[in-house]
C-alpha cells in the first residue's frame, strides 16, 4: 500500500471519529451513527448534508473494502523453506504463552 492509500485511509478513520484501531463493527456503527446525523432526510435538505454523506459513504467504503482486503498469512507458501515449527515460532516464539521460553510441567 502506498503513501497516498494511507493518508486515504486516516483521512477516512478521521472522518467516522474512529480510533487507531476498530473492528469491522466499530466502523459499521460509526457511520450508522453519523449518517443518522447528516442524512439529508432527517437533517434537512442542505447541500452540506448532502457533501458530506456523500463524504462519509466513500469513507465507509474505503474503510470496509481496506478490511475485506486485509490478509495474514496463517501458513506458509508452498515454496516456503520454513517447516511447521519455525513458521510457528517466527510469528509466535516471542509470546510467553506459545514461544519456547514457556516451561513444561
């Protein structure tokens, strides 16, 4: 993704009053809630409600398609030299409940 996607993409968390990070759900509510706000039926037919539903529609759906996009890979290719454990351990090793370092009883 490329600088101008990202700006694209916090201009669009800015818009929805969103945090750093949300969930699918949180941007769903978010723009429920504001297009109640701004929907040119209930708050009037100025050319300011109209703008920026226009705005906040765009926005959502940048938002909604940048998460259906998002992918982890959750295994490794299949010309990956990496074996089970050490694909495991390269995402995972660091975190006391999974790496190494936790002691067996």
């Amino acid at each position: 993704m490329n600088r101008k996607e990202w700006q694209a993409i916090e201009q669009a968390r800015d818009l929805l009053k969103l945090g750093d990070k949300a969930t699918l759900g949180e941007i769903k509510r978010a723009y429920h809630r504001l297009s109640r706000e701004h929907h040119p039926d209930i708050a009037g037919e100025d050319r300011d409600n109209h703008e920026m539903m226009s705005r906040l529609t765009s926005a959502y759906e940048l938002l909604t398609r940048y998460c259906s996009e998002y992918r982890f890979p959750l295994a490794p290719d299949e010309n990956s030299i990496y074996d089970a454990e050490d694909w495991w351990m390269d995402r995972f090793g660091q975190d006391p409940l999974w790496g190494k370092s936790r002691q067996k009883r």
